[in-house]
C-alpha cells in the first residue's frame, strides 16, 4: 500500500451507463491493483467522465504516497456519480458523487475508503481526524478550494463560531456536530462548520508537527489522551496554539466573506446553540 507506484494500468471500458467503466492501477507485484468502477448514473459526456478517471488516479496516488497507516484498502472501488445536489458520500468501497465537475469532491470522499473510518465505519472512533484528513487532502488536491480553511476559521471566530475542541474530539458529543438532523437548516451549517474545523485543526498539526506525528493518532478511540502522549501537549493547549495561529492567517476577500455571510446568514449572530463558547 505504501510503496512507490511503478506502474500505472488504465483499462476503459466503453459502455452504456448502465455498466460500470473500469479503471485499473497497476502497483508493484507485492501490491494489489486497484480497480474504480464507475457508474455514470448522471449520462455525463465521455469527456467529463474521463476527467473524473484522471482525477481518481491522482488521488490514489497522492492520498497513498503521504500518509502511513495499517488500514488495508479494498482494491475494488465503486464509484457512482448521481444527479442532483445532495451530500456526497464515501463508504467502504462505495463513492457516490453529486452536483458537478467543479464540485465533486473526490479527494475528500476517496480518502474514507483509502483510510478506513472507526472501527467498521462507524462513529467508534470520532470524526475529527477522519474529516479533518480528508479536508486537509481535499483542499491539497482537490477542485473548488475557494476558501482556505485556516482564513475560513478566522472569519467564523469573529462571530465566536468555533466548537470546543473538546466536543469535536469526543466520540460520545461529536456526533450531533459532525452528523447533525439535516431537517432544519441549522443542521447543515452546524456540520459545515465541524467539517471546516477540522480541517483547519488538523491542517495546523500536519503542517506544524508534521504527517508521521498525526498517523499516531488517526483514528483513534481515545484520541484526547494520545494526543497529549503523541504531541506533548494536552487538547486544551493545542487549542490555544491553533487560535493564536488563526490570529495571523490571511483575511478572506470582501466578496469571500459577503458569500459566507449570505450562507450562514443569521446563524452567525445567533447565541443560541450550546456548543459554541467565546474564544
């Protein structure tokens, strides 16, 4: 899983969208290769289709070549692209995409299938190291990276819209944050946020202690007390150096933070909602 790739397969598949087209990659003897059926369940052109393959394959290999771990990936993976815009999914060896070319996001949802998620993709592990990792790949290497998520941060603690870390990080709380009632509108701005806090915390640790440190603690059940053996610090002083940090990343546009602020809307002035404490 973690040797250099040698070799790269591709073997396509022409057919209607009712049969899967086949990607094959090709790793060294010792490796598995790893085959992507898609499923063209949106009749997207050939062309948009073999944009998708490529950035499959690129994502393999970056996800693959920058992180260790003892997860054993499947090496067949389904990959079904729907119409409309609901939540993409990754799922043990299924990835459904919605909404379009500029949005799909591969690298997050591939990174699920490649690392593994709790135990057998459940909640036993938490979610801010899985969908902290798959933002950070995400915007590494994926499409539609608009709004960095250390400028992002920044913009949501001037509204004091940051989760303690504390609740990200329990696997009994995190729950109604990273997979809230997505009934109400509320739901999807409480989990945007999670996603986006996440991404920026975990970011900071690869990017300020480097990526072996953070394999040590992915996915872990008790993930407070292994970040403080691993880093040296406990969750609370980490907290405050990832705060201090936002202090001095860039601020969005004018436009960026006009977007946001349509998006969130009154959410953001609202004091309302208990998981949220002034920073």
């Amino acid at each position: 899983m973690y040797k250099k790739l040698t070799t790269l397969g591709l073997l396509l598949l022409f057919s209607s969208s009712c049969s899967p087209k086949e990607i094959t990659i090709q790793e060294e003897e010792t490796v598995p290769e790893i085959v992507f059926n898609i499923e063209n369940e949106a009749n997207l052109p050939d062309s948009d289709i073999k944009i998708v393959e490529t950035r499959l394959q690129n994502a393999y290999k970056k996800i693959t070549s920058s992180i260790k771990i003892d997860y054993k990936h499947p090496t067949e993976i389904h990959v079904i692209l729907k119409e409309g815009n609901l939540a993409s999914s990754g799922f043990k060896d299924t990835i459904k995409l919605y909404g379009d070319m500029d949005t799909y996001p591969i690298v997050h949802e591939l990174s699920h299938i490649l690392l593994g998620y709790g135990k057998n993709f459940d909640a036993s592990s938490g979610f801010i190291t899985q969908e902290g990792i798959a933002e950070y790949f995400q915007q590494k290497y994926g499409t539609n990276n608009f709004y960095p998520h250390h400028s992002h941060m920044r913009f949501l603690k001037q509204f004091n819209k940051v989760y303690p870390l504390s609740l990200l990080a329990s696997t009994e709380n995190s729950f109604e944050l990273f997979r809230p009632n997505m009934s109400s509108d509320d739901g999807y701005k409480i989990q945007q946020i999670a996603y986006v806090q996440a991404g920026s915390f975990i970011s900071y640790l690869i990017e300020t202690y480097g990526m072996e440190k953070f394999e040590s603690i992915y996915n872990e059940q008790n993930l407070t007390d292994t970040i403080e053996t691993v880093y040296g610090k406990n969750l609370l002083e980490l907290e405050e150096d990832w705060l201090l940090f936002l202090e001095n990343q860039l601020t969005l546009s004018e436009h960026a933070q006009d977007y946001l602020q349509k998006m969130y809307g009154s959410f953001l002035d609202s004091d309302g909602h208990i998981f949220f404490q002034k920073n």
